[in-house]
C-alpha cells in the first residue's frame, strides 16, 4: 500500500563545500523535482537547506506517495550519495529512505547510511542516533510544515534552488502558452495557473464556492505565477482581486495565521482593503501580531500611529487576537478594544502567562477550545485585577478588580465550572451497546434539565434524533429484562413530546412500535409501523416478523400496511403525502430545505407521466394535484441545497417538468464550480446542455417575478459573461 515516504538526511559539512555541491550536483536535481511536484500539484513537501549554526546540510523530501522501490531509484537518493567528493575530513551525517515518513520506525527504513572516513556506509542508526535524527524531523520539517510549507519555502530551501524553479516555472509557462493557448475554447478551458484559466476569449479566476471572476485587460504573454497568486508587469492578482501596482514592489507577509500585503502604494490587510496613508514601502512584519511602516503599527489587524503609542510592551498568552494585549504608559489594549478603569502609566502583568496562571491555581478551561480560557493577573497603583475571557465562544475581553486572589480564584473556579457545564448542558450522553441500564440513566438526567430548549435547537438534528431512538432501544430492551413498565411508560413521555419530527429518522418507529405492542396498545402500535413505513425506514422488511410485535400479526391494518409494502418494494420508499406534509409543517426555512434535500436521499419520485392529468383517474385528481404542487416545491428546494449525492441527484430529476429555473442555474454553477476543481479535466461541455436549459426557461418566463429577480442576479456574474445566459 502506498504512503507517505520521504528520503532524509543531515550532514555536517563545511558551507564553501556545501555551496559548491548544491552549484555542481543538487540544485538541478532538486529544482527539477521541486518544480515537477509545483506543475502536479501534489502534496510533496521539500526542506534542503545549511544550518550556519550546525555547519550541516539538513535535508527532509516528503513524498505524499511512494513505496521502496519509488525510494532506491530516486534520482534524489542517487543526489545524497554522490556528495562524499566534496566531504570535510570530519564530516557526520545520515542519509535516510524509509518507507512511513510521519513515524520513526526503523522497520520501515529501506536504505540507512552514515559517514564514515569520507565515504557512505550502509549500517542501521544507533538508538542515539535514532533519537537524534527524529529530534531533527521534528525541529526542521514537521513544525516548518505546520507552518504552512508552501509559504516557508525560501526559508526551507536553498535560494540557488528556489532560483533554478523559478526559471524552470517560466521556462514551462512560456513553452506551455506557446504550445496550447489556441487550442483554449469555453467548453475546454486551459488553467495557466491553479485556479487561473483562459477560455479563448476571457481569462478569469474559478475557486470552490466561490463566483467566477473575469479579469480583463490582463496580457497573458506577461503572466507568471507568485506565492500571493499571479501578475503581470501592470499589477497582481490576489484570489479573486486585481490591483493595479508595480508587481516588483509588492509582497505578501505571513506568520502563522496572520496575513498583511504590501506595495509602493500601501499596507494591506488579508482581504486586500488598503490601511489609509499607510506606507507599503517601509512596511515590515515583527511577529504574528504586529507589523509596521514608518508611521504606523498594525496590531491584530488595528492600524495604530507610532507617535501615539510609542514604547511598547505584548502579552500574547491570550493566544486570539482579541485577547492579546499591547501596552504602554498611556494605554492598555486588547486587540481592537482600549480597556477601560486601568492605569496604563503603573500598569504591570504579575503572571504573564494566562495558561500557566490557570493551571498554577487548578482554573478548568470551560471553552472547549485547546488554546484555554484567558486570565490574566495584573495590578496598577489602584490595586490588583483580572483580565479575562473565559469562554472565547461567550465572554468578551472583561476587567475585574480584586481584593484577594485566593478568594478570587475560589469564585472563579466555581464560575468556570458552571460555565463548563452550561456548555454540555446540550450534550446528549453517548450511547454504548450493553450498557442499557447506564445510558437510560444519563439519558434521564439530560431530559430532566432543560429539555424543551434542547428539544427546540436539536428537533431536525440528525444527531439528537438518533440519540432520542437510542433512549427508546434502551427503554424496550430494560424491559424486556425486568418486565417493569415504568421502562416504556418513560419511552412513550418522551415519544410524545417529539413525535412530530421524528419522521426525520424513522428508525425511531420501529422502537416505539414495540413499546406500545408490549404495552398492548395496538392502535398506538399501528401508528408507529404506518409512520415507519411512510417515512421511508430502510429496515421496514424487519418489522413484518419481528415477534416483538407479534400482538399485531393477524390485525387487518397490520396486514394491509404490509400487502402495502410488498407490492410497492421493487422501488420503496418512493415519495408520499404523509412525507411532503411533513415537510410543510416546517416553518424554519433552512431547516426545511435542509431536511428536503436529505430526503431527497432516501426516496424516489415518480417519474412524470404518473401525474399527467389524462392519466389520473378523475376521483384522484385532488390528490395528484396536491401532490404535484408540493413535489415541485420539495424536488426544487432539495436540488438547491449542495450535498454529497448532488450530481447524481440533479442527473436524476433534470429532465423533470418540476424544475424551476433557479434550481437548473443553481445546478449549473456547481457543474462549472466542479469541473475547474484540481485533478478534474477542465471538460465544461456537460454544462452546455444546462446552460441552454436555463437560457430556454428564462424566455418562456420573463415577466414573472422570481424570473425577473434570478436576471438581475445572474446579469453581473461571471459565469454569465462566459456563457451568455442573459443579455
């Protein structure tokens, strides 16, 4: 099976010799295989770099696929090896192929090597060794690649290397536009650049979920590709946003999770909005949460004057940017807020360290959140106080004064884990088969506090609901153990109170079916099996012989439910009344839609000449009529919903009169969305027949109102520039 593999290497060595290998023997093969990975678009990662403080070369090729042969044969091994000639006299190092590059396992090694007298010599690593060359994996390629590899990469290869890539990119580039931009055409774009494609007529961006947008007046012969996006000699492409500057002097900034860019005109935050008289010029990046020009600090995005902050002191312990603090003699700031009743010329930090603070004094972190809640012991000349956000989710940035720690901390941990508990009031216990007994019991105890709120957020959650038909399971199956009904009498209290979702997953009637059979409430029992077998319950078969429910085996209704079922079953579940009512009752938009569209999943729908009105017989025709009207409403707001099964979906019904013409328009954007996606073929002319369906509905519509409303929405788009859907 093919994994992540990787060819690893540290070697000590003095820089004039490393430069003089890297010139003679590596750059080429590297550039090459660096460039080859940049063209695919895969996900192999390269460190190859001198470590001045170490005098080695340490190396880490991370090859997202390969196997052992893939490593004795690559031409990068064969690069490493051919490094002695230019060995000191007491050059150390290792060369490393192994077989699962995420893990130290010496198992998986297919070639280790040390140095020794000059030369390669093949012989497993030592433990200490072992140690050592993980400890390096650790500190110089997988915290890096955290990072965010493709933006690190001048600090993880050598500048020779990345020089030599570059010429190779614009190398191919040129070669590539000269050799296929003819052969572009709508329904066979070329992409210059990941994401970037010309068409023949218009060059324009095409990202997941995103508009397209056209760029106009962009020579292509100058295009190129930067690691912000693409220019050409007149301005850059950021994503979806052109602007018009000296590429030569426009860079992009990024530490971590915070991006700025700049150019001769301006400092730009992540979104490309210019910061107002900013200079783009003297701009540079400190930390993660502050850069600067000749005027200006930008602290977590705030644009700030030197000359009023002046001398200034960070605490980032509060790790988001709201809760980082900037202070000075005149000001103490929280991100975008100046906090309020301290005394920033004596203010001072007494335990600097929020996390630390909170573990020192068995603080809980009630936020869920790996970073942890923020509190922050300080004082000014008016006494002590705490800064704190306890719950990132819940709590804003607050100043409280204190007179005493340890009661404060006493208060606080009480406060933190009634916090805590708010937030999984809303966790339903988590079901484990075999222990019944355990989960009816933290099943009670959940109901008991707060359940209609619960019932309110969860009541067309897939997830709640399966925890509610876990509860009646253990309800049945307590009893059927004990023999003590107050086992179902719980299951039909909670039954009743949810009942009127419980179609979204009708698993939920065949527990409560057996309930009320062993409660001898056949009437009740009927209705459970109806429901199930409406609501398209996908085990329904089970039901007919399950002799838990034998009490109703010989009832008509019973019999009739099921001569229902065996003579529909070659296409069950197939669309209903009882499902479409359902649906209707709905009152939430978003979860109405929602729902359709995961109902769209489980049942089929009757194709159209079942409701040709020549074909219904005239006793029937109300009902048909009814049905029609709420298919079309359901088929449409299902098919505008993305989802997994969308294509197929959309393949299914697009020939149904039932469409609207949003719902063929919403289709054919995630068709053309799809079809630019990496590792797709670029292949648009499927979406042709669809764009021909929604140009043909708009002239047979025009003049109605939701036809009128898509118009104007489609007019301004993009993908109407390319396929000419309105005027």
């Amino acid at each position: 099976m093919s994994q992540p593999v990787g060819i690893i290497a540290k070697i000590n060595i003095s820089e004039d010799s490393y430069k003089k290998y890297v010139r003679q023997v590596a750059a080429d093969v590297l550039a090459g295989n660096v460039f080859d990975c940049i063209r695919g678009k895969n996900r192999d990662l390269y460190v190859f770099h001198y470590l001045k403080k170490e005098n080695a070369l340490y190396a880490f090729c991370f090859f997202n696929y390969g196997n052992s042969t893939f490593l004795l044969e690559h031409p990068i091994l064969d690069m490493f090896k051919k490094i002695t000639p230019y060995l000191d006299d007491d050059s150390k190092g290792y060369l490393i192929a192994t077989c699962d590059s995420l893990n130290n396992t010496p198992e998986d090694f297919v070639y280790v090597a040390c140095i020794e007298n000059r030369k390669w010599k093949e012989q497993p690593l030592s433990v200490a060794q072992q140690e050592a060359y993980w400890k390096d994996a650790d500190k110089y390629f997988f915290k890096k690649a955290e990072a965010g590899m493709e933006i690190v990469m001048p600090r993880v290869l050598d500048k020779g290397v990345i020089k030599k890539v570059k010429a190779l990119g614009e190398k191919y580039r040129v070669q590539h536009l000269k050799d296929n931009l003819h052969t572009a055409t709508i329904e066979k774009p070329l992409e210059l650049f990941g994401g970037y494609f010309y068409n023949g007529r218009q060059f324009y961006c095409c990202m997941p979920g995103q508009d397209v947008v056209i760029f106009d007046h962009i020579n292509l012969q100058e295009l190129r590709q930067e690691p912000y996006g693409v220019r050409d000699n007149n301005g850059v492409i950021v994503g979806q946003t052109y602007l018009a500057t000296d590429p030569a002097k426009f860079k992009v900034w990024h530490k971590n999770d915070t991006t700025f860019y700049s150019s001769a005109e301006a400092v730009y935050d992540y979104k490309l909005n210019p910061y107002p008289s900013s200079d783009g010029l003297s701009y540079k990046m400190i930390s993660d949460y502050i850069g600067e020009d000749k005027a200006y600090i930008y602290f977590t995005g705030e644009q700030l004057l030197k000359s009023e902050i002046g001398a200034y002191a960070i605490n980032s312990s509060g790790y988001f940017f709201q809760n980082v603090l900037l202070y000075n003699k005149s000001q103490v700031r929280a991100g975008a807020i100046v906090l309020q009743n301290i005394d920033a010329a004596s203010f001072e930090i007494l335990s600097p360290d929020a996390l630390v603070f909170c573990k020192e004094h068995g603080l809980e972190n009630p936020s869920g959140s790996y970073a942890g809640c923020f509190i922050l012991h300080c004082r000014d000349k008016d006494g002590e106080l705490i800064i704190h956000n306890y719950d990132i989710h819940k709590t804003s940035i607050t100043v409280e004064r204190i007179t005493s720690l340890s009661d404060y901390v006493a208060d606080t941990k009480v406060l933190l884990q009634d916090i805590g508990a708010q937030r999984l009031k809303n966790y339903y216990p988590q079901y484990k088969e075999g222990k019944e007994s355990i989960y009816y019991e933290a099943m009670n105890s959940w109901l008991a506090d707060g359940f209609e709120d619960k019932w309110q957020t969860g009541q067309y959650n897939g997830s709640f609901l399966i925890a509610m038909n876990n509860y009646f399971y253990c309800c049945f199956q307590l009893y059927l153990q004990d023999k003590d009904t107050t086992y179902l009498q719980a299951g039909v209290s909670l039954f009743e109170k949810i009942s009127a979702t419980c179609f979204i997953n009708p698993a939920v009637f065949h527990n409560t079916a057996c309930i009320y059979a062993a409660l001898g409430n056949a009437e009740k029992a009927l209705q459970s099996i109806s429901a199930a077998l409406h609501y398209g319950y996908e085990k329904i078969s089970m039901v007919w012989e399950d002799q838990d429910l034998s009490l109703l085996f010989k009832n008509q209704d019973f019999l009739s439910l099921k001569a229902y079922y065996e003579a529909n079953r070659n296409y069950y579940p197939f669309i209903n009344l009882p499902v479409l009512n359902k649906i209707t009752t709905i009152t939430d938009t978003y979860y109405k839609n929602s729902v359709a569209a995961s109902m769209l999943n489980r049942f089929s729908i009757p194709d159209l000449p079942s409701f040709a009105a020549e074909l219904v017989p005239e006793a029937q025709r109300d009902y048909y009529a009814e049905m029609k009207e709420k298919i079309a409403y359901f088929l449409n707001a299902a098919l505008q919903q993305q989802s997994l099964y969308y294509k197929d979906n959309y393949a299914r019904y697009k020939d149904y009169a039932f469409l609207n013409v949003r719902t063929h328009f919403f289709a054919l954007q995630g068709f053309f969305n799809e079809a630019h996606r990496k590792y797709r073929s670029n292949d648009i002319h499927f979406c042709m027949p669809i764009a021909k369906k929604v140009k043909t509905l708009i002239a047979q519509h025009r003049g109605e109102t939701d036809t009128e409303m898509l118009v104007q929405e489609i007019r301004g788009m993009g993908i109407n520039k390319i396929l000419g859907l309105v005027e």
